[in-house]
C-alpha cells in the first residue's frame, strides 16, 4: 500500500457557472420547474429504473419538478416504457445522448440537483463536471463517490437500489439552500490543470528517490 498513490478524476474549463436561465432558454427548458438532470449511458449499472420509480415518490410531493436523462444505451426502450408504465410521460424526458461537449455544461448549469443514481462506479468525471458547474450532488453511496463528495455541503448520498431514499434526498436538495461558493472552491482542486500538476508531483518525487 505505501507504493499506491490516488489521484482523482477532473473536468474540462469548459465547466464552469452559467446564468441557469439562460442556460434553459438555450436548451428551451422551463423556467419555472424545478429541473433534475442525469448525465449516463442507460445500461443497468447507472441505476435509472430506480431514479425512474423514486420520481413516483417526489411527485406525491410535489408537481413542479422535470427529470432530463441525457445519455443513449441498451435500455433506452425498456426506459421509456418504464416511464409510460408509470404515466410520467409529461415529467421525465430521455433527451438523448448525442450531444455535443459544449453543450453538456449548459445542461448542467440548467438544473437544480444533478442525480447519479449508479449501481457501482469508479470515479466519474460528471460528478467533477457537476461540482465545477457550482451545483450540489445527489447519488449513490459506491465506488469512489464518498471519497470526494464528503459532506452535505456538496451533496447527499444514498444506498443504491432504494428509490425511497432515493426521493427523499431529491426532495431534500430541492428545498435547501445551496452554498454556491463554497462547492466551486472545493472544486478548484479537480482541474484538469491541478490534476496534471499532482501527477507530475508524483513523478518528479520517483525521479529524485531514483
């Protein structure tokens, strides 16, 4: 273990805070719902059948909420039928999943949480994209996510597989209030730029050891 080093995934400048607004005028997105936006291949392990059936829960809530789901894969039919099943036609869009890179800030920037609700992952880049868009997080409590969303400053967290919990935590970043700042600061350390700067940190420390 004394010779592993970690070092973080990071994101592009291209994320960066938008005015929300105009970032869903240009998407042609309302401006006066509440707006959770996914970014994820649709393929089993992303975990969208349970964010799909905790939406069932929220609108019990509340009615002013839309759920966008950017991303293409195998379930993309199986998704949408789930979403007929369950009558939200009218609240979760599957936006497909060939848009262009610098359009993806604009979506997050759009929205008022983003979700993640993974059935297991590594390290993903979107959850970097979201935290350097300014916005707070909600997903699951796997792979390396608690490692970097460590406190409810930045987010919350969930077990996967429980649309339940899931809902409350979507309901609970809806109604709170966010601070902004405090996110895009903890997220200056997962630029790209910083990023490079500890990898050739750890070389230059191998260099001078050998």
């Amino acid at each position: 273990k004394s010779k592993l080093i970690c070092i973080s995934n990071g994101f592009s400048p291209l994320f960066k805070p938008k005015n929300e607004d105009i970032a869903r005028k240009k998407l042609g997105l309302p401006i006066d719902k509440k707006i959770i936006v996914n970014i994820a291949n649709l393929e089993k392990y992303k975990g969208h059948k349970y964010l799909i059936e905790s939406m069932k829960n929220i609108l019990v809530k509340r009615n002013d909420i839309m759920l966008y789901i950017i991303g293409r894969g195998s379930l993309k039919n199986s998704l949408q039928s789930l979403i007929k099943d369950y009558g939200l036609e009218n609240t979760i869009i599957l936006a497909g999943g060939n848009k262009p890179n610098k359009e993806i800030p604009f979506w997050i920037n759009a929205c008022d949480v983003f979700v993640l609700p993974s059935l297991s992952e590594g390290n993903p880049t979107v959850m970097f994209e979201c935290l350097g868009c300014g916005k707070p997080f909600v997903g699951t409590n796997v792979g390396g996510i608690p490692e970097i969303i460590i406190n409810e400053k930045l987010g919350i967290l969930v077990e996967p597989r429980n649309p339940a919990q899931l809902a409350d935590a979507i309901l609970k970043a809806l109604n709170k209030d966010w601070d902004k700042e405090y996110i895009l600061n903890y997220a200056k350390q997962f630029t790209w730029g910083k990023v490079a700067e500890k990898i050739r940190g750890v070389y230059d420390e191998i260099i001078e050891k050998n």
